[in-house]
C-alpha cells in the first residue's frame, strides 16, 4: 500500500515561491495601510528623561508618534505555554524605564515607510544613563529557573542519580573534565519579523504575520486585546523561516496590533535587521562544565553536567542545554544543573534545538576528548554507552536506532580508515582530520485537526490552520492524503496558515509533521465514510452522478496512552571531512555524512533537505556566527546579514543524508517523528573532532574563527 509515503517528491509551494507569487505578510497590499517605524533606545539600562518630537511632526505625512507617555492600551495577557504566551513578558510601552539597548521605546505612524522611518530618526531623546550589565563573565549566575517552560517541559532542571564522589572513582578510571562554550547566536530568518493589522470596527481583527503557531497567536492576541479567540483572524500561508523565534508573539507586533485599533487604519511594522537583533529572540551564549568518568573499558560511571545561560532583565528563558543529557548515554551516577545570570540585552528565546544543540556540543566534544584519553575509537565508545531508556523519564524508548545510525554511518563513511593519530593525514599543506558526533531530539506531538473535501472535479482539498514555516509541510500533507485516498500527490490542494481552518497545532519543537500527519490521514479514512465508498475515485463518480459539490470530514489526532509508556526520541550521527590551513587558521568542510533514525519518513526529499539546511547552519555556529555585544552601549556589534557571518554556497561541501530505523508505531499511526531540528544537534563537535584529529587542537569555544585558531 505504501506508494507515496516515503518517496521523493518536490514542494507544492515550490514554484509559488521561486516565481514570487507566494504573499509574505508584508507584502499584502491593503488599501489606507498606514506604516509603522519603531523607535529604539541607544542606551542598554536607565531611563527616558524628555522626547522630543516636534521635528518629526513637522513630516508631511506623519500621523501619530506613541511612546509610553501615551502607549495604547493592552490588556495582561495569562503567558504560560498552553493558553497564551509572549516574549518579552513585559508590555511593550508600559514604563519610560530602558532594560537593554534596541529595546522599543515608541512608535512612529507614516503614510510611507520611508516617512515614518525619518521622523524616527528626528526624535530626539534624552536619556538617565546607569551603566549595563552586558558581560557573561562578570554576571551573578544563579539556580536557573524554567519559568513558564515548567509546564511545557514538565520537569525540574536539576537531576541527579546515584551518589558520586570522584574520591570513589578507581585508579584505573579516566576522568576528563572540561568547560566548553557557545557564543551569542541570531535565528536569522530570510524573511524580518513583519505585520499588517486590520481592523474592523474594534471589533475583529485581521493579522497577517509570519507565525508558527497560527492558533497560539490567535488566543495570545485575543486576550491581549480583550476579543473573543474567534474575533482574531490570523493569515500565514507562507513564513520565510522562523527557527523559533516566530513561535511566539514579540513586543513589535502587540504595539502594530493596538496602534491600529487606536488609529483606526490597517498599519504595517516591519523590523529591521538590526531592530531584529534585540527585539526577536537570539540563542543565549552558553558556558558548559562536562566531567565524566569511565572505567578502563569505556563503560561512563559517573556524568556531570553545569550549563550557565542568560536571559534579559525582562523576561525568563533558560537555554536548557542538560535537558538531553539524560537521553544520552547510560551512566549509574548522574549530575545535571544549570545557573542563569541577567544581563542588559534583549530577551532570548527559542533557536533550532535550544537546549540540545549547546548541550551536545558539549557531551559530544567530551565524549571525543574521553575517547582519545582511553584509546577507543569514538563510535563503539559511544555505542558501548547506548542507553535503552530515558534516565530521567525512566521510561524505555520506542523504536531506537541509535546503533544503526552509528553502524551505517561509520560503514559508509570508511571510517575504519581513519589515520590513528592526530595530524597524521595531509592533502598538500592543509591537514585533513576526520570527526564525528551523536545527535538527537525528542519526539513530541500535540493535539492537531484537519479537513479533507473531496470534489467532483477529482481532486481532493486538505485544510488545516497548521501552517509551513518552509520545512515542506505542504507538500507532506499531500502525501499522506494521496496515499489515504489512493490519488496522486498533483490532485491533492493543500491549504494551511489561516486560523479559521482546523487547529493545526505548531510548527516548533519539531511537531507539525509529528502532529498533522495522523490527523490528515484520519479524515481522509473519514471523508471515504462519508461518502459511503472504499476509495476516492467511487467518490468523484458518485459526486458528478448526484451534481453535488463535495463531501467533507474533520478529524483530530492526539497523543495517546502509550504517550506514558515510552520515551519518544529521533537520534542521528554526523560524521565529516575538514581541511585545515593552519597558517591562515582556515577550516573547510569538505565532506558530510549525516544519519538520521526519525522514524517513518514521509517525503524522502523535504526530508533530507530539512538534514541539509540544519547541518548547513550547524557548520554556522560552529565556524561563523556570533553576535557580540559592544560592551560600551551594549548593542550587537552586527547589525545585519553582512556583518552576521555564515555559510554561503562555497562553504558547504555535498552532503549527503541517509535514514535508517523504523516506524514508530507507540509514537503516532505513521510512525513519524519530526526532523525540523534533529539535524543540527552534534554537527559543531563533530567539525571541532575533525579539527582536533586534522590538527592535535581542542577547541572548546564556539565558534572557531581564523582568530580562535591563532591564540
Ligand atoms: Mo523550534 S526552536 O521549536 O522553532
């Protein structure tokens, strides 16, 4: 019966989008549309004395200027997890007092943008300045708290097992203790954060925005406006990346929103590159201490895990990089905590693997360091320590194929060829090293709905709220419908990223694939009831024989009992090729291996490219970008995505995806797990391995610049 699932096939939104004709949210063309230019602080820490606008009144065709001596009115909306929830936690205009640099101070209304922004620039500010906090180093960490993630991870950070004491530890046992360290990362979408508002009589509200969660912007705004949830109508078809930081609404789109309502004008607020840096989220830096200990046969006996991470003044979010530690590698004593510091900077959030991706570029650059210091090949030190169950959840996992990724990976690779000593393979004067890592990220779905119509004209329609943040889920869905209604993917029209349509659920956490799937494939069995037939084409001929238009079903899908019972968890294994001129302190990738376990998958080639994109911004993180803070005013030093370095074309080799495993029935009826961020875990140690075996160096900070090279 499998005939599409599993194939290649290419995006449905594929030519609506080289071609243009995809609408990105600021690109709506709504007639009255006012534009908004937001006005920033150029201090990080103390407060507004006077503003002065009257050069930017004077502007032919400026509106309205708000700030917080008149900031519209928005009501506090419940922020947690499940009903609403907004970054930053503090409504935007609600006190003249400055917690970071960038941060939003007001609002400039325009008939044109190019209007708005230069009254902007006229607005001149006076300011109390205290000196910002903006050095990780001289921060006062302290027990990191979850905040609100509490109810969406559902766990302490702290966790511990067994009752170490390295005094215990045999003298035969390898101890390896070491502290890595990630920098300051942007998401960095090709798409900017932008919005149009609409009013309509004060009464509803129609918002075009890229969002990946289409419903949870919905019941946010609903309560922040005071509306009904079915009077906010969201529109987002089509999002030009998120990475997480559109999973949740930031203080610009509030402010467009509210203003609007004020105004009584359909108004737009895009944020600049540089507005982005402070105002949409960013990856905290991370500061990591890993010791572990093994026995002389490889076997762990004790992991310890410590992560600092920082968060704003304003707001609570813990990069929580111990969370997969646990998952990893069985060990009788574990140890895990984190520590959080406030600093004068933007609010952090949500970044491709938060979490897992620091957190294993720690484990697994120290899983290499323990391999090297016992003399055991990396892989079977690694496959010696596979854990069956989830330590912390003390659940086994389903369907785990750790090991395959491990085995195929290594086979394929030639990795038995590896040279035995570091700095021992050269290709002219550049050294070539050889690296590998684990990676992996946890299985999770929510409740998610979906309709599917059948028409007379032979074709079929799926219509979901859940939206494609540009991972392929367009095209997914048509998969599985063609397959459930036995039609080719061409009759399948797939329709998402509007809030009237079914609850899709989200597009984070790796989730809409995971969440969807069953939900489609479940009204397309439904819809074949409906119309009394076993198969679509009956269906077709019965709907031209009756003249009838269509017949239609909605159906949900939930995670279900076997949700307790097992822990959910994708796992991969990245291996690669670098080139190093040391003289030059310049490294190239030139090859990649990655091998992924997600279970079922839906369309081979979405797939392997969604692997292909995290491994490309993994070699990002590891090679080139980093935001730092100019410790003066405390602003991100870049400011846009010439100055924010990383990977072009001519820095990614071929990459070659392989998947292996199988599908994961306790998980969900497909057997899908999600593969958005997957990919990225492990691929920064698996390039600093290669370095170290290229050239004898450790490198422990990220990222590994030409100028970390030489110190
Ligand atoms: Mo993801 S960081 O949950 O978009």
């Amino acid at each position: 019966m499998n005939q599409v699932i599993g194939t290649s096939v290419s995006r449905k939104d594929g030519r609506a989008k080289v071609t243009g004709s995809a609408t990105y949210a600021a690109e709506h063309i709504i007639p009255g549309l006012l534009h908004g230019y937001l006005i920033t602080s150029t201090i990080a820490k103390g407060k507004i004395q006077a503003i002065d606008s009257r050069k930017a009144q004077k502007i032919t065709g400026v509106k309205a200027i708000f700030t917080s001596q008149n900031s519209p009115k928005i009501f506090k909306p419940a922020n947690d997890y499940v009903s609403s929830k907004i970054y930053e936690a503090r409504l935007p205009l609600s006190d003249d007092i400055i917690y970071y640099a960038g941060q939003i101070i007001g609002l400039v209304i325009a008939d044109t943008f190019e209007l708005a922004r230069e009254a902007a620039h006229l607005i001149e500010i006076e300011y109390l300045r205290e000196t910002p906090l903006v050095d990780d180093q001289r921060a006062n960490y302290q027990e990191a708290i979850l905040g609100s993630w509490l109810s969406m991870v559902g766990q302490e950070i702290k966790f511990q097992t067994g009752q170490w004491d390295l005094a215990n530890a045999e003298i035969t046992d390898t101890k390896l203790q070491a502290t890595y360290r990630t920098s300051t990362q942007l998401n960095a979408p090709m798409e900017p954060h932008a919005i149009i508002a609409q009013w309509h009589n004060e009464e509803s509200v129609t918002v075009y925005e890229p969002t990946q969660w289409v419903t949870g912007f919905q019941r946010t705004y609903a309560q922040l406006f005071g509306l009904a949830t079915e009077k906010v109508h969201i529109i987002s078809p089509y999002l030009g990346g998120g990475f997480g930081s559109k999973a949740f609404p930031w203080p610009h789109s509030i402010l467009c929103i509210a203003v609007a309502r004020q105004l009584g004008q359909p108004l737009k607020v895009v944020v600049s590159r540089r507005q982005m840096t402070a105002n949409t989220g960013h990856r905290s830096q991370t500061e990591q201490m890993i010791r572990l200990v093994a026995n002389k046969e490889g076997m762990l006996q004790s992991v310890e895990h410590e992560a600092k991470s920082c968060t704003s003044v304003v707001d609570v979010f813990t990069e929580l990089c111990t969370a997969v530690t646990s998952a990893m590698y069985a060990t009788p004593n574990l140890s895990l905590n984190q520590q959080l510091a406030t600093l004068n900077i933007g609010t952090p959030g949500f970044m491709r693997a938060p979490g897992e991706n620091p957190g294993l570029w720690a484990l697994e650059s120290a899983m290499d360091e323990l391999a090297w210091a016992l003399q055991i090949d990396p892989v079977v030190l690694r496959l010696k320590n596979e854990t069956k169950k989830h330590q912390r959840k003390g659940l086994p996992f389903s369907a785990k194929h750790f090991a395959d990724c491990l085995d195929v990976g290594a086979k394929r690779f030639g990795w038995s060829n590896r040279a035995a000593q570091p700095r021992s393979q050269r290709q002219g004067d550049k050294l070539i090293g050889w690296g590998m890592a684990g990676s992996t990220y946890p299985g999770s779905r929510g409740k998610s709905s979906a309709k599917v119509r059948l028409l007379a004209d032979g074709t079929a329609h799926v219509l979901t709220s859940g939206n494609d943040m540009g991972t392929g889920s367009y095209t997914v869905l048509a998969v599985i419908a063609a397959e459930a209604l036995g039609i080719s993917v061409e009759q399948v029209r797939v329709e998402m990223g509007d809030s009237l349509l079914p609850d899709g659920w989200r597009a984070g956490g790796s989730q809409m694939t995971a969440s969807l799937t069953p939900a489609v494939q479940l009204a397309c069995q439904e819809v074949l009831k409906v119309a009394g037939v076993t198969t679509a084409n009956e269906a077709f001929t019965a709907l031209r024989q009756s003249g009838q238009a269509a017949f239609e079903a909605t159906a949900s899908s939930a995670p279900g009992a076997k949700a307790k019972e097992w822990a959910f968890q994708s796992w991969g294994a990245h291996f690669c090729e670098v080139c190093v001129d040391e003289e030059l302190g310049r490294v190239r990738i030139s090859r990649w291996l990655a091998v992924m376990d997600i279970g079922q998958v839906i369309n081979a080639k979405t797939a392997a490219s969604q692997v292909r994109g995290s491994v490309i911004m993994g070699i990002g993180q590891a090679l080139m970008e980093e935001s730092c803070l100019d410790p003066n005013n405390g602003y991100p030093v870049v400011y846009d995505l010439a100055t924010y370095h990383y990977p072009a074309h001519a820095d990614i080799p071929r990459i070659e995806v392989i998947f292996v495993g199988e599908p994961d029935l306790n998980f969900n009826p497909l057997g899908a797990r999600g593969l958005g961020e997957i990919g990225i875990t492990g691929v920064a140690p698996a390039i600093a391995n290669a370095i170290y075996h290229a050239t004898g160096k450790r490198f422990r900070n990220l990222p590994i610049t030409p100028a970390e090279f030489m110190t």
